[in-house]
C-alpha cells in the first residue's frame, strides 16, 4: 500500500514538474527578433495634450502627415513565422518612415503571451514612432494570456504609444481619439479607436435583439456610440467641422450589406464578411455628425476590398500576419499571390488622404 501511494505521489510530482517547466517554456517565448538591431525612425512629431481618451500630436514641419497600419499580425509564439511578420512591420516602418503607425487587432495572439506583448512593445519604442491600436476578438484568449485590459495598459506604458483605456463607463477597452495638428494649430484628422469586442454574450444578445445560437461577433456598443457623439461635440466645439477616421477590428454591421461586389474601389472579397452581428447606430451617427471619412478594419485575413456606403469608405486594412490562416493556407496561393501587407494613409493640411496598399509580395 506504501509502495502504491510513493508512486502515486512521484506520478503527480512528476505532472506538477512538467506542467510548470510547460508554463515556463511558454512564457519564455518572445517576439523572436533581435531588437537591438533596430534603428530609431527619425520624425519631428510631438505630444501637444492628453486626457483619459484622447491625445493630440503635431508635426513641426508642412507636407503630408504619413499613417502606416497593419492588422492581425498575430504573433502568437510560432518562432519563424512571428519572426517574418516582424521583419516585415520593421522593414516598412525603416522604408516608409510614417510618422504615426497603427495596429488594427489581433496583434498578440494566443496564451502565455506577456511576453511577446511586452517585447512587442518594447521593439515599437525602440523604433522611436509614434503608435496606437485598437484590440481584436482574439486579444485575451488562450491560457495565462493577458486581459483586455492589461493589454493596454502593457501597450500604453510606452512613451511612443498613444493607446488609452478610455472611459471607465463605456464599453470595452480602447475607445479613445487621436487628434493631429497642422503645424500652425489647424486640426489635420482625427482618428477614432473603438474595441469591436470579441463575442456577443447572452446578455447582449437580449438587449441587441440577436436570436442566433452559438458564437456572435461582438461590435461596438451603445454607450461607445454616444461616446463618439460626445467626442465628437467636444473636438467640434474646440476646432470647428473637421474630418475623421474610425479604426476597428471587427468589419461594423453595415460591411455586408450596403454595397453590391459591381460598387467595390478595389481588392476582392475571398472569404465571407464576419461582420459585427448587431448595428448599436455607429454608422448613423457618424452620418448624423459629418465629417467622417472612412471605417478602416480587418479580422478576415484574406479580404483586402474598400467601398463606399453612404459616402464612408468601408475598407479593410491588408492583413499582415503570416502566422494564422491566409491565402497560403486558405486557397494553397503560390507566393506571389499572398496579400500580406500595409496601408498607408498620407493626410493633407485640409484632412483629405491618399491610401496606398502596400503588398509584400507585389
């Protein structure tokens, strides 16, 4: 009976060994890239103010203000293809020099990721750029994963990331403006962050009238509405009418409805829209306020259109991952047909752009 329970015993110490040398050799896996090697990204933009859900940024010199944007990049531990999305976002930081840079979610993905947020963040301050992101549905999965939450604060901790919590009363974590001068004080652009959340619960389900069973894409929320309309009034208020910007991960309710493929600006549509399951009014009241430009997102990695509804562009950012499902893994692509990439945004004086959709391997 000894003997049984000695063995019983080495049994579950030897679980509890290999379980924590599991979590240990988990959490050890970073971003794989040697960031000492980066090189700062010479700029002359500055942080003029800040407040719990906005900041506003300068540059000193005239000409266009350049915004680089990548979404899902996805780094969730798999060392060679992180290491490629990696590469890839460093090189086109060095080549294109942006002056801002934006992350559209499912940035870190996966469990055990602490460090690979952190690494992540402290490769962005090497790089010396300004940056911001909004959250995806995957961010604060996993096991021993960061919360939503703790993700931004993780982000925001930098001195090189304008990422805000937002307000404590409206939904989800991220909802915040950036706002870019002119170097005479005119306001440029404003660009609005909003967390699409990941999942609808049972909860919102009720309240948002949706019957479907099983998992619903989340969306932007009620109380994230009418903090756009506040937002809105105040930056209206303080510089008059100007033009505006929403960034999402989640493509809004609208995406799948308001457009035929015959009215598509560009790209293909290859995969079906996962769009937010419910419409809280956010595209009504960006209609209702004015000025606003364009919803840019991504979450479906190989969908690369834009087009217009209600004169909004809708547009999906190109996906910048390598790690998760593309057009490699989804239609066996040959290399010359992925669609990895960026989008650049170079905003005038007056708050119009040009975009530009960069494709690696194009």
């Amino acid at each position: 009976m000894k003997k049984a329970v000695k063995i019983i015993l080495a049994l579950v110490l030897a679980a509890i060994i290999g379980v924590s040398g599991f979590v240990i050799y988990k959490n050890s896996q970073g971003i794989s890239y040697d960031i000492s090697s980066v090189e700062k990204v010479q700029n002359d933009v500055e942080i003029v103010s800040e407040t719990e859900d906005g900041v506003t940024i300068k540059k000193k010199s005239d000409g266009d203000f350049k915004v680089l944007m990548f979404t899902d990049t996805h780094l969730n531990g798999k060392k060679a293809k992180d290491n490629m999305t990696v590469t890839y976002i460093v090189n086109n930081i060095n080549e294109q020099k942006p002056d801002f840079v934006i992350f559209g979610g499912d940035n870190i993905s996966s469990g055990f990721n602490k460090k690979r947020t952190t690494e992540f963040a402290e490769l962005m301050e090497s790089l010396g750029v300004y940056w911001a992101a909004v959250l995806g549905n995957h961010e604060g999965e996993g096991i021993l994963t960061v919360s939503r939450e703790e993700n931004v604060n993780i982000f925001s901790s930098y001195d090189h990331c304008l990422m805000k919590n937002g307000k404590d009363d409206v939904d989800g974590n991220g909802n915040y403006t950036i706002s870019i001068l002119n170097p005479d004080n005119t306001l440029k652009e404003v660009f609005f962050f909003m967390d699409s959340g990941s999942y609808m619960t049972d909860e919102s389900k009720s309240e948002y009238g949706v019957t479907k069973d099983g998992e619903v894409y989340d969306g932007v929320k009620t109380s994230q509405v009418q903090w756009y309309r506040d937002k809105h009034d105040t930056l209206t208020a303080e510089y008059g009418k100007f033009k505006s910007i929403t960034v999402v991960h989640i493509p809004p309710y609208q995406a799948e409805r308001e457009y035929s493929e015959d009215d598509f600006l560009y790209g293909e549509k290859r995969e079906s829209i996962c769009e937010s399951g419910f419409d809280a009014g956010l595209f009504d009241a960006m209609k209702e306020k004015g000025g606003a430009q364009a919803v840019y997102f991504g979450h479906d990695h190989v969908n690369d259109f834009g087009v217009m509804c209600d004169g909004i562009l809708f547009s999906y950012i190109q996906p910048s991952g390598y790690g998760v499902y593309n057009m490699e893994t989804k239609f066996d692509s040959p290399e010359s047909d992925w669609i990895q990439g960026a989008t650049l945004l170079s905003i005038k004086a007056d708050g119009t752009y040009t975009a530009e959709r960069i494709y690696n391997h194009k």
